[in-house]
C-alpha cells in the first residue's frame, strides 16, 4: 500500500524533505502523499522514512491503494529507472 497523511497532520514540514521519490507535497490544508509515486520507502530504506520523522504519527497505510511487497519493488523499479 502506499501511505496517506491524515487530518491530524500539523504540517510540521518534516515529512516532505525526507521523501526519496518526492511523493509528499503541501496540500490545500495539510500534505499529501501521492500513491503514484509512493513505495514506502520500498528499495531504499527498511522503513517508511516520513513514517519515521512524523512528531503526530499522522501517517498511514492507505486501504484505498493496496499493494503487495511485489508490486511496491516494481513500482520502485519503475520510478528510479532501474527496471
């Protein structure tokens, strides 16, 4: 799955810069996570990094994008390049 940032997010401006496919950016109220582009961290680190840094814990697995270890590495292939 990819992750999402909930309404309780109180856009401390951590989570974006620590994103390594540039999936997060500033929303309407709070900062979004595009599911495009969001591996959770899948092929470069062993943890979602916003995850990680997030001082409110405002960050989810999104039940509207299910996505297998499998498909995440693929989407991760896809993005860098390297598949």
């Amino acid at each position: 799955m990819s992750l999402v940032i909930t309404d309780e997010c109180i856009n401390c401006d951590v989570c974006e810069p620590e994103c390594p496919n540039d999936a997060i950016s500033q929303g309407d109220e709070i900062y979004v996570i595009d599911p495009n582009l969001c591996t959770e961290c899948v092929g470069h680190f062993d943890q979602s990094q916003c995850v990680e840094v997030c001082p409110v814990d405002c960050i989810t697995k999104d039940p509207t994008h299910p996505e297998s270890a499998e498909e995440l590495m693929a989407k991760y292939s896809r993005i860098s390049g390297e598949g």
